[in-house]
C-alpha cells in the first residue's frame, strides 16, 4: 500500500482538481462545478456565528486572527459581487 503524503500548503480545490486527476479524470468540469454549488450552498446557510467559531478555533495567535478576519472580509465580499451569495460579515 502506497503511503498518502499530505502537505500543509496545498489548498483545498488545488488538492481536489489533483485528486481528480490521479483519479484519471479526464474532464474535472461536473466534479468541480458540483462541488462548487455545495460550497456556494455552504455560504449561503452559515451564520455570522458560524464565521466567528470558525475564526476562534482555526487562530493561533492574535496576528493570524486579524489576518483571518481580513481575508475572509475580501472572500466574502467575492461571492457577494461575483457570486451573488450573502455571506455572513464578522
């Protein structure tokens, strides 16, 4: 049995289209546009309070917090323009 490595940089998405591929995927397009609607369904059902669980438990230090809260500021902001999805503000 082959050991699985996992890295701690490789972003979700990037790690799935890879999945698919050595999966011998030859078209990723349903997989990701699939798994793109669960994600929009996702945002579109979480709480503010959801977003400030996630928050304190994935920020292991004051400055990863304010980082945190910074980026998913801009991501949120995404799917409302791009995306027409509400997003919970923190």
């Amino acid at each position: 049995m082959a050991l699985k490595t996992y890295h701690n940089k490789v972003h979700f998405l990037t790690g799935y289209v890879e999945y698919l591929l050595d999966q011998g995927i030859q078209s990723e397009e349903y997989y990701l546009g699939d798994a793109s609607r669960f994600i929009r369904y996702l945002l579109a059902n979480s709480t503010e309070d959801d977003v400030r669980r996630f928050i304190e438990q994935s920020a292991v230090s004051a400055y990863y917090r304010k980082r945190l809260e910074k980026t998913l500021r801009k991501f949120f902001a995404f799917c409302g323009e791009r995306l027409a999805i509400e997003c919970p503000q923190k």
